[in-house]
C-alpha cells in the first residue's frame, strides 16, 4: 500500500504524540533525587526530545514557533557518545527563544536563579551563572539534580509538544 503525503504526515504525528505522551509520563514519574549513571539513560526522556526537537529543525517547526536560528560554525568540543559519533556541533545550529536555548548538544533555560543547562554528552544538568559561551560548558561547571533540573525544563517541553499538536491536528 501507497501512503500519500497527508496520511505520512498525519501517521508521523501520531507517532510523535505518542511519544510525546511518553516523554510527558516519564517526566512526570521521575521522581528520583539523585538519578545517576546508566538509571539516567534509562529514565531520561530528554534522548527522545532531542529527536524530536532535531526533526523539527528539519521541517522548519522551530523556527515556525518562533525559534531564531544562528549558526555555529565552530562547533562544540564533546567526547563521543552513544547517541552519535560525530556530537561536535559542527554544522549544528543554535535554535534559540526567549530564555530557551537548544543545540544537538545540549538545551538551557534562563531562570531567575541562573541558567539551568543539560549537557547530552555529560547526560547531567547544570547551574551556570549565565548562558555566554553556551552550548559549550565552561569548565567546573555546578552540577544539578538531575529530576530538579528535568522539573525546570518540564513546562517548557510541555508548551512546545501542545503546539506542536496545535499546528497539525488542531
């Protein structure tokens, strides 16, 4: 069976909400204080969100929303890890709005505390005093809780999918 375009796109998103959906449970069930190692992997929806959020670079979703693209030429000095072997940023563009912040390599949001960073190739949250030099950690930088910092970002991811299902579904 020919599926037409319609019915790929209309397939995708059901696809995607209901990833989505999951990505919303697991950030409301992790309830653990101190998530470490491979218990992180395991419970952490942000390696779906990525994607997610690299898909709609893709399709110009981002930049619909209202995301500024800016290049970053670059690149980002990361170690190898398991979601890519090439997690250097290099071509990789920063996607930003408002106090929100998102690159392959990590996503920060400005709160009135500080900046909360998560760091893919660290797989960790961060506290940084303010967002220069972002996506790039600097060094010694303040490691945060890992559910307080997936409870920071939450509203955000939240917004995001509504309108995303807002866009195409109605």
């Amino acid at each position: 069976m020919c599926l037409l375009p319609t019915q790929r796109r209309v397939g995708g998103l059901l696809a995607r909400f209901g990833a989505a959906f999951g990505v919303m449970l697991l950030m409301r069930s992790s309830n653990s204080k101190n998530l470490s190692g491979s218990d992180r992997v395991k419970t952490s929806p942000l390696a779906v969100q990525f994607w997610l959020w690299g898909q709609d670079a893709l399709t110009g979703d981002l930049e619909a929303q209202g995301f500024r693209k800016t290049t970053n030429p670059e690149g980002v000095r990361v170690a190898h890890t398991r979601y890519a072997s090439n997690l250097t940023g290099k071509g990789s563009s920063i996607y930003s709005k408002g106090g929100f912040g998102l690159h392959s390599s990590a996503a920060w949001l400005q709160t009135a505390l500080g900046v909360v960073v998560y760091s893919r190739p660290k797989e960790a949250f961060f506290w940084l005093k303010s967002a220069a030099g972002l996506p790039e950690l600097p060094a010694g930088p303040r490691e945060l809780d890992f559910a307080a910092g997936l409870a920071q970002l939450q509203p955000f991811v939240w917004a995001y999918e509504a309108w995303i299902l807002r866009r195409y579904i109605g």
